[in-house]
C-alpha cells in the first residue's frame, strides 16, 4: 500500500509539471492503516483527517488528499499570500468526497403506513459538532440538528426544515404532512420537533439497514470560521451535503447571510478549480462578503476586501437556491464552469438559479454553460460596472437566460448562446431580461427559441442606482438607457425578438441595429412540413406604465397601442435596424443533451457590412473577428446563396424541405465545451 500510494505521489507531482511547492507538504488518508495516533503527515504516515493537517498549514504549505470519504468541515485557520498560496488538493480528481453528511443507523421501526415507510429517532450525540478549540471558537454551539431548524423564505411557504436526507446517493424529497408522505416515495417528514424522521423509500428498499441513509450534521462543507482570509486554493475534490439557509435579506443587519456549503467568509484572492460541488441545502459556493451577519455568529465584521477569485472549470449544480451567490466580488474571474439543476427547492424568492452576484465590479463571467437551472441562469444585481460577460451558452434555464438589475454600465455582453429558456410563475422566458439598467452593451450574440421574447429590457422601479458600494447611493433614479444592440441573431422566440421601452428622460439613447430577425415556425400539420421561420416581431414596452403612450399626441396610433410591429414597421416607427434584415434560417435545432446545434442559413449575413465592436477582438470558438464581420456569434458559418433558386417546390409540402442538411450547405456547432 505505501509503495501505491509513493508511486501515486509521484505520477500526481510528474503531471502537475511545473507547480512549485512554496512551504511543506502534508498528507492526508482516510483509508490508510497506519495507527492515527502516530500520524505526522507524512507520506508513509499519513493523516486520518483532513482537519488535521488544516490546524498546521500555513502559507506556502499544500495539502495533498487520498481518495476516499471525508466527513468534516474543513475550516483552514489562516490564509495564505500572493506568493505563498494555502494549497487544498486532491490527488485524483473526482476521488476525494467531503461531505456535510453522516451515516444514520437508527433502530428502524415500521408504523400504520405503507410498508415502506420507517421511523427513526436521532440521539443528540449524532449532532455533536467538532470546533476547535480556544477562546475565539467557544461560543460555536456544541450540537446542530438542522431537522429542529426552519429553512427561511421556503417555497410555498412550506415548512421545510435545514436537513436533508440521502438514500445509496440519492437525494430525498422533504414532505410536510403525512398525508404527502404516504403518496410520494423518496421522501422524508421531521416529526417530535425534529428528534426523528419518517421516510417512504423507494419500493426496493424492504429493509433500510441494508442500504447506506445518509442525514446532513453540519452547515459547511469547506469554509473557514475567520472570515476575511486570502490566497486559498482548493482544487480537485467534490464537496456536497450542507445545510445552510436561504439567504434572506443578507445585506441587512438581522438578515440570513449568503452561505454555501463553500465558502470564502468574505476573502479574497481565492483559487476554486476542477471540483463538484453539489446538494447545499440552499447555495453551493458564496465568493463575496456574506453580508453584515457573521455566518457562524463569532461577532467578526463584515470584510471590505473581497473577490478577485478565480472559478475555474468546477460543476455546481443541484443545489437548492443558488449555484453560486457573492456580493461585492470585485475582480473575479468564473470561467468554464457548469451550472446545472440549481434551485431545486423551487424558490421564487430572490437568490435564485446558476450565479448570482452583486456589486460585481470588473468582474469576467466567460465559457460557462448554464443548463436547466430551476430560475435564472446568469442574474446581475445593483452595481456590475466593467464587467463582461462572454463565450457562454445557456440553455433551458426559467425565467431569464441572463437578467440584468439596477445598475450603471459599461457592461459588455458579448457572444454568448441564450437558449430554450423557460416561463414561470413570476417570469415570461426572455433570452435577456433587464429592468433599472443603463450602460449595456449586448452584441454578437445569439438568442435562440426563447419562450417570450429574445430581449425585453426596461424600467420597472423607482430606485436609484448605486456608485461602487453598498453605502454610496446616487441621487438619480434608475434608467434603462445607453443600450447598445449591435450584431446579433435572434431566431424563433416565440412571442418577440425585441422589446424596449419608449424614448423619454428615464429611457433614452438606446441604439439597435445589424441584427438578424426571425420568427418562429408556422403551424405544422402532417401536409405542410414547412421548414422556413416566420418573420419577426417587435413591440414598445412602457416602462411599466410610466409612459402613457396612449395619450402620446407624437405617435402613430398604432404604436400607441403597443401591438406587436413587423421589422419594417419597427424601423419606421422606432428608427431602430435600419441595416437589420430577416434571414432565411431553415431546420434550426438544438439538441440539449450533447449540445450540437444545426441549421440552414442563407447569405443575408454577409450582406450586412457589421462594424467591429470595441473590446471584441474574437468570436465564441477564439476565431479572430476582422474584414467581413458577421453578426452572431460564429464568424466562420456555411451559408447557401440564393437559396430560392436551390430549393426544390413539391406541392402540398412547402418549399426548402428538400435542401439536403449535408456538410456542404448546413451548419453542425457544438456549443459547449468551449476552447478556452
């Protein structure tokens, strides 16, 4: 074993390359047989824990970890520095689980109920936390049973409790009545005031004590208790189980803070890279500065250094609110990541979907996929000056592919891929949606079959935006002005391309042109099969009724009326894309499992002489962007010239239908992953 685990080291370090260790390096085993009592680190003599070679780390030093299962919460007790980084590391990524979890193994006891249903009674000492020890921790409570906590701001207004329940890995459902339990298998109900739990197993579970239940103990997975600690890297390891609360009302001085099972407390300069990190309760990583309450109620103050972390190529995905929540994040880069199945709890309240940032102050959000998150896949909030947000693909997200809030640009939102989103209860389906916001510039992207419009933009509050801070409030109102819409395609969503608010002192300045606009499909029937798109549709939003375009004596009384405007009657009536043109797109399709994506394209693209954005030097796949530049975000497309003349007409089936998807005239793109 020592000699695998030696030999293991050494390919591990030969294919690090060059990584240069700064300090000393301990080593961690769960598995290892040599007695814990003599453990010194070692390679030969590894740790049992991973906490404790965290109690002896300092900066420079590594942590190097062994495949296996860790339950703790690993709690680093300093940081490290801009050349001596504090190293977390798996040895084989993807092998080392650090779980907010225990196993439970009650004395299990059938009641009245279906035969799949058992009871089981916790004994307090299940919940009995493991702090540190000295004056700094001792007010750390000494147990923490989150089946006796209420989960805040819960859907529906349900009583969920903290906890969660896993069965061989699978994660149980949480039911409020017992009525509910009876009908739903896979789920679990809190009874005597959280000191036991009821649960339906699945029908091939006769008898629990032969399958592996798994209850969450403890709220953290890897967060440190000071808050404020800099140049940590954690890379590797998947963390999952962890049962922090919503984050309600955060920014206040009685609110819940943002805390995932991940967390930087409020540091700076952190390196999370190549780990899982799925099954918070509520948030799966926070990057910010929590809020003004102290997550683990030591009294320390909120840290005003915060952000300029890298995000890098990590899967966050089931969590219960939110995959990634941070407020003020300066600097930090979340790059080729993916966001998935996040907010599955089915929040409404704010908080919600994949990445989830405020004050995000010159930060980069490049080459992510955000997928069927359960609420937004990309959410801005209140302050995102100089930040970009490029080389993304979001597909099946609810509610808003990206929605942008409350802020003052420059905001550049650029080559990205906005698909297939889905409407909710409190949210249409836009591609981009955006309210109390100015300074944006959307170009080259392109918003595909999203379930309202490909953009709607407008003002929808009466705040006033925010400088740099939380504490530096201006005097002016919020705007949805200085919208720069350039170079981008818009295909089939279903209800409009494009709907922007009417000129007026809170809504001025905008600017949409070089565009491709298509509609939807026509109605099918088993005789038509038509494969061409129907042309697109526009509409003049309101401001939320702070226009009263009705009574308007300017405009034509159509316009007024706020109908849905043909292109050419959009540019007429808005002297918006005026070199704008609806394209001849056929067959479109995006399959949402492998991500490819294919369609016919005429040559209207090449037409439209598109200037060259500032800032924007490459398209989606790092192609250069020059000479004969195309909208969207593809430079490098097979387009059909004159396509008429090479489509074939069958009576009774349309027309189009017989141009062969072949390599010679048809576009096959993989839109995810993306080079980097």
């Amino acid at each position: 074993m020592l000699f695998l685990r030696i030999l293991q080291t050494s390919l591990f370090w030969a294919l690090m390359g060059n990584y240069c260790l700064a300090g000393n390096t301990f080593y961690v085993d769960t598995q290892s047989s040599n007695d814990p009592g003599n453990s010194d680190g070692s390679i030969s003599k590894p740790y049992h824990t991973i906490g404790d070679a965290t109690r002896l780390a300092i900066a420079g030093d590594t942590i190097i970890v062994f495949p296996g299962i860790y339950r703790e919460r690993i709690a680093p007790m300093t940081g490290g520095s801009a050349d001596k980084p504090l190293v977390f590391m798996a040895s084989k990524p993807g092998a080392v689980y650090i779980k907010g979890s225990d196993i439970w193994s009650p004395d299990w006891a059938t009641i009245n109920a279906p035969e799949d249903i058992f009871k089981g009674t916790f004994q307090k000492e299940f919940f009995r936390q493991h702090k540190p020890e000295g004056d700094f921790y001792k007010h750390l409570p000494d147990y923490f049973n989150p089946f006796q906590h209420v989960l805040e701001r819960s859907p529906n207004q349900r009583p969920n409790t903290l906890g969660q329940v896993f069965v061989d890995g699978e994660q149980y459902f949480e039911v409020c009545s017992k009525e509910e339990l009876a009908h739903v298998p896979k789920s679990w109900l809190a009874i005597d005031n959280g000191n036991a739990l009821l649960i339906h197993f699945d029908s091939n579970v006769s008898d629990p004590e032969k399958h592996e239940v798994e209850i969450t103990t403890r709220t953290r997975v890897f967060a440190p208790y000071k808050r404020g600690l800099g140049y940590i890297q954690i890379k590797g390891f998947v963390f999952e189980h962890g049962s922090t609360n919503f984050p309600s009302g955060f920014w206040t001085e009685t609110g819940s803070p943002q805390a995932g099972i991940v967390s930087c407390r409020g540091g700076h300069h952190w390196t999370i890279e190549n780990n899982t990190i799925r099954f918070g309760k509520s948030l799966g990583l926070d990057i910010g500065s929590e809020g003004p309450v102290d997550a683990d109620s030591l009294g320390q103050a909120q840290p005003e250094n915060t952000g300029y972390h890298i995000i890098k190529n990590n899967i966050i995905s089931d969590n219960g609110c939110g995959g990634i929540a941070g407020i003020r994040s300066t600097g930090t880069k979340i790059i080729g990541n993916i966001f998935e199945r996040n907010n599955n709890l089915g929040f409404t309240a704010p908080e919600i979907g994949g990445v989830k940032l405020h004050f995000f102050i010159e930060g980069l959000i490049e080459a992510n996929l955000f997928r069927d998150n359960y609420g937004y896949g990309l959410w801005l909030d209140n302050v995102w000056r100089n930040s970009r947000v490029t080389g993304n693909t979001f597909v099946g997200n609810h509610g808003a592919g990206i929605f942008i809030e409350l802020g003052e640009g420059p905001l550049l939102v650029d080559n990205n891929i906005i698909a297939l989103t889905q409407n909710t209860v409190s949210q249409a389906g836009d591609g981009i949606y955006s309210h109390d916001a100015s300074g944006v510039t959307l170009a080259h992207n392109l918003l595909y079959f999203n379930a309202n419009y490909g953009l709607w933009y407008h003002v929808a509050t009466d705040r006033k935006t925010y400088d740099s801070s939380e504490k530096e409030q201006k005097n002016t109102l919020a705007q949805a002005s200085d919208w720069k819409i350039l170079n981008n395609i818009f295909i089939g969503n279903h209800v409009g391309a494009v709907s922007m608010p009417s000129s007026s002192d809170r809504s001025k300045n905008n600017v949409s042109d070089y565009n491709l606009f298509t509609g939807g499909f026509p109605r099918l029937t088993s005789e038509t099969h038509a494969a061409k798109l129907d042309e697109a549709y526009f509409t003049v939003n309101s401001n939320k009724g702070r226009q009263d375009m009705e009574n308007d004596k300017g405009l034509p009384d159509k316009y007024t009326q706020k109908p849905l405007l043909t292109l050419a009657e959009w540019q007429t009536f808005t002297a918006q894309d005026h070199n704008s043109l609806q394209p001849t797109v056929l067959r479109p399709m995006l399959n949402t499992n492998n991500l490819l994506m294919t369609f016919i394209l005429g040559d209207e693209l090449e037409k439209m002489d598109c200037a060259k954005i500032q800032g924007i030097d490459s398209d989606f796949f790092g192609a250069e962007i020059s000479g004969n530049v195309l909208p969207g975000p593809f430079q490098n497309l097979v387009v059909i010239r004159d396509i008429s003349r090479n489509a074939k007409m069958i009576e009774g089936r349309g027309m189009f239908n017989h141009i062969k998807s072949n390599p010679d005239n048809s576009n096959a793109i993989f839109v995810w992953p993306r080079k980097q």
